[in-house]
C-alpha cells in the first residue's frame, strides 16, 4: 500500500510540474528559443549562437562566430497591391547580390513544405572585399495572410557545406507564436 501511495504522490507531483512548463522547459538544454521582437516569429538554435546587438536592418540575427543567421519578417499588410511573399524574397535576393561579386547559383530554388509552412531556398556563392562566402537564402511562409521571413544564412563555404544540415533544421524551426 505504501509503494502505490509514494507512485502516485510522484505521479501528481510531476502532474504539478508539467503543467507549470513553458516551451523553453522542453527544449534539448543545447538549444535556445530565439523571438523576434515586433512580430510573432520565434525558431531554436544551439546555445553557441548568440544574439547580435547591431542587427542592422534585421528583426534578428544571430551567430555563432563562424555564420550569421538573419531574419527578416513581413506582414502581409505591409506589401504593396497584389505584392507576394515570393517578390519580396526575390526582390532581397536580387538588392544583396546586386552588391556582390562573382555571383553563382550553387543550389537552384526548391520549395517545400513542412508542418504547415513552405520553404523556398537557394544557395548563392559570391564575393564581397575579396572574401568569398555561401549564401543560404530563405523564404519561409505560414499561409496566406500570414507573417513571412526571408532568412538569409551568410558563412565561409566550407562551413556551409559541413553545417548545412543543422542549419536547415533551425530554419525549420521557425513558426508563429500566436
């Protein structure tokens, strides 16, 4: 009797705890939740990316000291008549590289979808002050009249290639947060 009376006193304590957790409870400990502040968009990384302070014209960027991972969202009330997500992604692209030099398409644009979002990408090479670097582009959307990011994912080649994986899982990772 006692052994079932200490079971279920376990039982309902762990009831108490779990109700009381928040997202950030459930992440794997070498993950961080990352939101942007004025829209409703968060994603995970690992703890070795950290938020950079000068963002620029990003909502977020981060790094890890190796890549940095920009973000930018939209609302769709933002965009001009009949403007898509898809404009906006190809009007970033087009006003970055425009800035570069020796530009090469080294993945062609695909388009997916995962858990109720489309991810378009294309991995651009190209160079700016004589350093050469890949550049991950995104289009993440979460449905019509919904929030969209262009993300863009900036890093040595070499790293891009070995990485690449795990930084497609963080932009993955991005969703609404209302």
């Amino acid at each position: 009797m006692k052994k079932l009376s200490l079971t279920a006193f376990l039982l309902a304590l762990l009831l108490a705890f779990s109700s009381c957790m928040t997202l950030t409870d459930v992440l794997d400990p070498k993950e961080k939740l990352f939101t942007l502040e004025d829209y409703p968009v968060s994603f995970t990384a690992t703890t070795a990316f950290k938020e950079v302070s000068d963002r620029g014209e990003w909502d977020i960027q981060i790094t890890d000291g190796r890549v940095y991972f920009g973000v930018m969202a939209y609302d769709p009330i933002d965009l001009s008549e009949g403007q898509t997500p898809e404009e906006i992604y190809k009007l970033q692209n087009d006003d970055l590289f425009g800035r570069r030099e020796n530009v090469q398409v080294m993945v062609e644009e695909s388009t997916s979808t995962l858990s109720g979002k489309s991810i378009t990408h294309t991995r651009y090479s190209a160079e700016r002050e004589g350093s050469k670097n890949y550049y991950e582009s995104y289009l993440v959307t979460f449905g019509e009249d919904q929030t969209f990011c262009w993300v863009l994912i900036t890093g040595l080649p070499s790293y891009i290639e070995k990485e690449g994986g795990h930084l497609r899982t963080v932009v993955e990772s991005l969703s609404l947060t209302e």
